[in-house]
C-alpha cells in the first residue's frame, strides 16, 4: 500500500468502498484503510505519500495526481480479499484497469 509501484493510474469519482483495513494497537483502533476497487483508489487516515508522486497531466495547464491503483495492485487487493474469504460484495475485476 506505500509502495510507489502500487498506484498510477486513474480514479472513478464513485468511492463506495467494499473493504477496509483496521489497525489496532492495545485494543485501540489506530488506522483505517478503505478499499473501493470500482473507482480504484482508498482513503487511509494516514498520508500515503505513493499517490502523489506520479501525476496524469492532460494538457499544460491540467494535471492530476495518478493516485489510481497500478494494475498489478488491483490484482494482488483482489487476491488478498478472496484470499481471506471476504467475498460478499467482491465483484470480478473487468475494468479497462485490468486489460
């Protein structure tokens, strides 16, 4: 999830995320990461500083940050979540993202 590799490519405006990672510390929750696959992106309550490196630039005067999964991440997100079985709202990975 921090590595730079893990993101680049775009988001969808929709973030109706289907999975989240808690951290807890003594019982205490101390961090969250929701996952939304369908839009390509999560929002931690941590800066994740990976989603602003690389940027989308559309013409000299418009940019963007790439802070989209990297389609090798969207795979292994996917992977990890059948993995552990939670699979009731999981959809099959059939974006454009994945070809």
């Amino acid at each position: 999830m921090t590595s730079e590799k893990s993101y680049g490519n775009s988001t969808m405006p929709c973030f109706d995320p289907h999975f989240a990672i808690v951290y807890y510390l003594q019982e205490k929750r101390v961090g969250t990461i929701s996952i939304c696959l369908e839009c390509n992106y999560l929002i931690a309550s941590e800066k994740i500083p990976a989603t602003e490196l690389k940027i989308i630039e559309i013409s000299d005067e418009y940019s963007y940050p790439a802070k989209g999964f990297s389609k090798a991440t969207r795979k292994e997100i996917y992977d990890y979540i059948k993995h552990i079985g939670f699979t009731k709202y999981l959809k099959p990975l059939t974006s454009y993202l994945d070809d």
